[in-house]
C-alpha cells in the first residue's frame, strides 16, 4: 500500500505572502511543516518528489524567494539526519 499527501483542491497554495508584514518566522511555519512532512512520512521516492515539485510551487505563488525554501530543506534534512535512534527493544 502507498501512502500519499492529500491535499484538498482549494486552497492549496495559499499562504502568508512573502511581502506580507508578519514575523518571519510565522511566514516560513508552514513551509518548515510541509517540508517535515515530506521528509518523514514513509512515501516513495516519487511521492516525494510531487511533493517537492509542489512545495516549490507554493513558494513561488507566494512571492518567496526559492533559496530560502531551499535552505529549510537542508536544515530539516540534516536535523533529521542527526535524530538518535531509539530502539524498543528490552535487554533483560
């Protein structure tokens, strides 16, 4: 079975404009979520790069410059990277 991001019709590229005069940290939230999401579901390769594909095309609707998007996704890449991994396992 795939697992796929939803997204509804409408609405889909909407987004606090990059010109807009709130904080910048309010207008990169959802483009940090997106990007997270993308990262850390279990979609194929292939959802990824749709998603991808469609995230940058968010940013560009928004009026946001795409080296910005492309920084978030570096640092959401190498904090992903450096996540401990937990195991579950009990030694007795």
């Amino acid at each position: 079975m795939d697992i796929s991001i939803y997204r509804k019709s409408r609405g889909t590229d909407t987004t606090n404009q990059f010109s807009s005069k709130h904080p910048h940290e309010h207008k990169l939230a959802a483009f940090i979520y997106y990007i997270n999401r993308m990262i850390t579901l279990p979609i194929t390769e292939k959802s990824k790069k749709e998603e991808w594909k469609t995230i940058l095309a968010i940013a560009r609707n928004n009026g946001y410059p795409i080296n910005i998007i492309n920084n978030l996704r570096k640092k959401t890449d190498n904090q992903e990277t450096k996540k401990p991994i937990i195991s579950h396992n009990k030694s007795t």
